[in-house]
C-alpha cells in the first residue's frame, strides 16, 4: 500500500546513548542494540473507522523510537500492516451497507491524513493483509508440513489451526498463566468454544470460505488468513526474525503477539521473533480505555477538523509515560497548547542559553526509555530561561527548534 509522505528531519549536532526500553517478555528495561539498520515492526490499524486519540499515541511512541534510531545514525527499516481482512471490517461494511473494501480504503485514507498532520515517520513498507495472502498461504502450507499445524475435523468448514505447544517457549511474551491466557483470548477474539480443536487456546490459522465472506484460493481451502499469521507473515518476510522491535498496544500482548511470535518460530526454528516486545499503555476516556467497541472515542480527525493544532496532539498524549495508560482530556489539550505558544515563542527569539547542555538532557532522558515528560520539562527550562532573557547564543533557539523537530517530531518554526 502507499505510505504516506515524509516530514524533514533536520539533523541535530551530537549524539546521545543507545536506547534502552522496556522489553514485555524479560520484563525489564534493556539497551536495544540494532545493527546499521534498526529494524521494527508495529501493528497497523484494523479500518473500520477513523483513527482515534489512543491509536495516535501508540504509533507516536513508535516515531519516537524511529527518530531516536535516526538521530544515533541508523537507517530504519519500519514495516506497519493494515488488518484489511478481518471480521470488524466485514460488519461494519455489512451494516452501513457498503463494500468491505471501500471502507477500507476510506478509512486507511483517513489514517494517512491524520498520521502526516501528526508528523509521524511513514513506515517503509505500509502492507494490507488482502496484499500478502500469498506470503499467508506458503506460510500455513510450511507449518502444515512441520506438524506445526492442524485441519479441525469439521467436514463442513475444515479450517486450520496451530497448536499451542507447538513450540516449546509458547508464552515467554506475555508471561501470563494459562487462566489468563484463556480469558483474553476469549475477550480479544479467540475462540475458544471452536468445536474440533485440540485445546482451546489454539489458534485459527486459515477459515475456509463461509457464505457471503471474502475468500482466496490454498490448497488447503479456499479462504481467509486467520489474525496473528498476518503480522507474523509480514514481519518475517520483510525484516527477517530477530528484528529489534515488535510494537503494539499493551492489548496485543496477548494472544496477538504471543501467537504472532510462536508462529514464525515454528515456521522457522528461530526461538525468538522479536528482540525487544514493546507495548504501550491505553488512552483512556471517561475513565474506560478508549477503544472503538466501547464508542468512547475522540478523533484525530475531529480535532484537525476542530482546527486544533495536530502538534498540541502530539505534545498531550507524550506528556505521560508511554506504557502508562492515561486519560485523554481536554485539560491535557489546553495545557500542550499553552506549553507550543510558549516553546514557538521562546525559539523565535533572537538569541538565548547555549542549546547543548539541553540537547544532552533531552536524549538522555528519551533513551531512558522513552521518558518524554522529563524530555518535555527539559525543553520547558531551557524556555524559561530565555524568556527570563538568559543567554546570548544566536544558534540557540534555532537548535532547540531543530531538536525539538527531529527528536519529538513537534514543528515549532
Ligand atoms: N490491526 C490490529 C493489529 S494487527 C489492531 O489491533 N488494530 S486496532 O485498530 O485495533 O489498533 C491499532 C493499534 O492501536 C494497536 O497497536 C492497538 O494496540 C492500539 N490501540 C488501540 N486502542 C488503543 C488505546 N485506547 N490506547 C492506545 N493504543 C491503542
Ligand atoms: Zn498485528
């Protein structure tokens, strides 16, 4: 799929300390250490409707990590997929009486839009799942051949599954018991009561045709990929096993990239899918996790339309930890809009402190693991002190500017 388009980074002198993040599956804070190029996988959006606050902050957490790579001096290969082939999709489009696809397209349209205003770093490949059945079909086929899946006896829809012991470190992702295993994966999409299977924690690799649904031709069925293959397929044939970074909302911790995971070690034999699990907390609304089948949503969209800043967007939602979950308000919004008033103004100045000792704070604190309220207050006293009139370095407020452009992805100029 296309992409959407590239904001400058402007580069910034110096240089600060490898990136640290909290990794899921060690449950610790460890340095993440990519090769010349950092390479990075992030769950892409299901388009069925417009991307809302809390999407937004879990790829603007990403972009961070993009930017921080780029600003240490590596290239990015970042791959991001669309689930444009799933249930959700199909009623919605059923219901609002339209075609599946169109919705799609709408929607990802829609994305593209509110991921540029925010100026978020475009993936380099952007993939559809309707783009990479092929990739799904030989994936199955090889896990079909590796006893690493399974036909469910059901003669009338034969669909595959894949065991869950089918490797032997099944669930060092998400680190949860298997009665917590068994509850989300029954909230979030499992099916568990699927007559035929051998447990049921196993998970639907292919559903053979069912009237009325899309469907592609397999030699094992016509039919549609199941969830986790997809984005298992997609990473894999892109940026290899053992790419640096998975990342997602903490709900895809499980089963999403538990499975995601397990899927292309069996295919492969490779014990570990991804270096580092990182996962970003949920923006909440009225006190619940936003979240489209909840209804209590606010839209990038709707605020662009509002003709709110998308760049007081940005600076709200990274004004709290990214894997805390946090409210959503329009406090939060006000107080990131006074806070860009302030910062615009304070670079625009002829002159102020020397921008370096800040630059230093400001990676230091991002590579602590994303630590962008204190990177926000750094910036915040470098302000206050050329407000107070502090400092005569001409460089400075057009250096602040740059760092604060190429590290936070904030535009102030
Ligand atoms: N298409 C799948 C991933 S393959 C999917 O989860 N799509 S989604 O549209 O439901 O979510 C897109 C991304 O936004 C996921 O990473 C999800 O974890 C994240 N997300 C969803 N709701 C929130 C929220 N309230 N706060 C933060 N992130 C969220
Ligand atoms: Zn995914």
């Amino acid at each position: 799929m296309r992409s959407w388009s590239a904001p400058a980074v402007p580069s910034v002198p110096g240089t600060g300390p490898g990136i640290r993040l909290y990794d899921t599956a060690d449950q610790a804070v460890r340095p993440v250490t990519p090769g010349d190029t950092a390479t990075m996988y992030v769950c892409g959006i299901t388009p069925y409707d417009a991307t809302h606050i809390g999407h937004a902050a879990t790829y603007l957490t990403f972009d961070l990590v993009n930017r921080y790579w780029r600003d240490l001096g590596h290239d990015v290969h970042y791959v991001q997929n669309i689930t444009d082939v799933d249930d959700p999709l199909f009623e919605r489009a059923a219901r609002d009486g339209v075609d599946w696809r169109d919705l799609g397209a709408e929607q990802i349209e829609l994305f593209r839009a509110d991921m540029a205003a925010l100026r978020v770093l475009p993936p380099t490949d952007y993939i559809g799942a309707v783009e990479t059945i092929d990739e799904v079909v030989a994936m199955v086929g090889e896990l079909l051949e590796r006893g690493a899946a399974y036909t469910v006896d059901d003669p009338e829809y034969p669909d595959v599954y894949f065991p869950v012991g089918a490797t032997a470190q099944f669930g060092y992702e998400s680190n949860y018991d298997r009665a917590t295993m068994e509850a989300l994966f029954a909230e979030r999409g499992g099916d568990p009561e699927r007559a035929g299977k051998r447990d049921p924690l196993d998970a639907l690799l292919w559903r053979v045709e069912r009237p009325g649904e899309p469907s592609w031709p397999a030699p094992f069925g016509r039919g549609r990929p199941g969830w986790h293959i997809e984005c298992s397929a997609i990473a894999r044939n892109r940026i290899g096993t053992g790419f640096d970074v998975q990342g997602g909302g903490s709900d895809l911790i499980f089963p999403h990239h538990e499975f995601s995971a397990a899927h292309a070690e069996a295919a492969t034999g490779e014990r570990r899918f991804a270096r580092h699990y990182v996962h970003t907390g949920m923006i909440e609304l009225g006190g619940e996790k936003m979240s489209k089948s909840l209804g209590n949503l606010e839209f990038v969209s709707r605020l662009r339309a509002e003709g709110v800043d998308p760049m007081a967007v940005r600076l709200a939602l990274i004004d709290g930890h990214y894997r805390t979950d946090r409210p959503w308000s329009d406090d939060l919004l006000d107080a990131a809009r006074t806070r860009l008033e302030r910062w615009r103004a304070a670079v625009s100045r002829p002159q102020g402190p020397a921008a370096e000792p800040t630059l230093t704070r400001l990676r230091e604190y991002l590579s602590n693991d994303l630590d962008t309220a204190r990177a926000l207050t750094a910036i915040d006293a470098w302000v206050a002190d050329a407000e107070a009139g502090l400092g005569t370095d001409q460089a400075a407020p057009g250096r602040i500017a740059d760092a604060v452009d190429a590290l936070l992805g904030v535009l102030l100029v």
